[in-house]
C-alpha cells in the first residue's frame, strides 16, 4: 500500500550490531560487517565491506580518530579523519568532522559541521561499465 524509494541505512535482518560503549577507548583498527554502534573513542581507522550493508554509527559522545570506510554511517558526534562513504552518509546536527568527506548521498542537518573538502562519488554508470568491457577485451586484429 505505501512505497518508498528511499534505502533504509538499517542493517539487514539477521546482521550482527556492536556496540562500544561510553567511557571505552579502541586503540587500532576496527574492522566490522553488519552494525557498529560508537558511544566511546576509536584511535585507528574504522572499515566495512564497501559492497556489503555495513552500518556504522557515531553518537553525539563518539569520537573516531582516523579514517573511516564504510557503505552506510550516521555520525553525531566527532571524527578526526577523512570519511569514505560507498552509499549514504548522515551528518547529524552535533557532527564534527575535521577531514575530506566522499560520499554518494548526503543528508547534512543543521548544525553539523566539516572542515575538509565534500566530494561526491557518482555511482558507476552503465556506460562506464560497457567501456570497462569493451577496454578488457583483447583486441581483434
């Protein structure tokens, strides 16, 4: 009966969410799949699968220092890095983010703040696909 065109930044049903609460600090590189839920601190850089449904998400008392990959993030709170978003990107109004931001979509609330370059990655398109075929193929002479 209703329909809507916009993708859910949810994690699939059945995927993993973890949680690093208030008062934690993570020193190293954290690597995840489903949900990632930050109320503490990250000092290293924060990854998911690019192609998978990765959900990392940054309240208003979570901190990442380093850079951040990952398909889908809400942030609210503060990031010293640069930010790789594959699909969706939420800036909440008490984000704080201090580095270049890639992003494909963007919802940026009042309030929030970047001090770093915004760059918008297209998606691939079908022609660029077919290009990319056409270029590996061997060549017919």
């Amino acid at each position: 009966m209703f329909s809507s065109n916009r993708k859910s930044a949810a994690p699939s049903v059945g995927a993993a969410t973890s949680l690093i609460a208030r008062g934690v600090t993570v020193r190293g590189d954290v690597h995840f799949s489903g949900a990632l839920h930050l109320d503490g601190t990250v000092e290293g850089s924060i990854h998911a699968d690019l192609s998978g449904d990765g959900v990392l998400t940054v309240s208003e008392t979570g901190n990442v220092v380093g850079r951040i990959e990952v398909p889908h993030a809400v942030i609210n709170g503060g990031v010293k890095g640069d930010v790789n978003v594959a699909e969706r990107l939420e800036l909440a109004p008490l984000a704080r983010v201090d580095g270049d931001v890639h992003y494909q979509v963007l919802e940026m609330a009042a309030g929030a703040q970047v001090n770093g370059k915004m760059i918008h990655q297209a998606p691939v398109t079908v022609r660029q696909l077919a290009q990319q075929a056409i270029d590996a193929a061997p060549a017919l002479t």
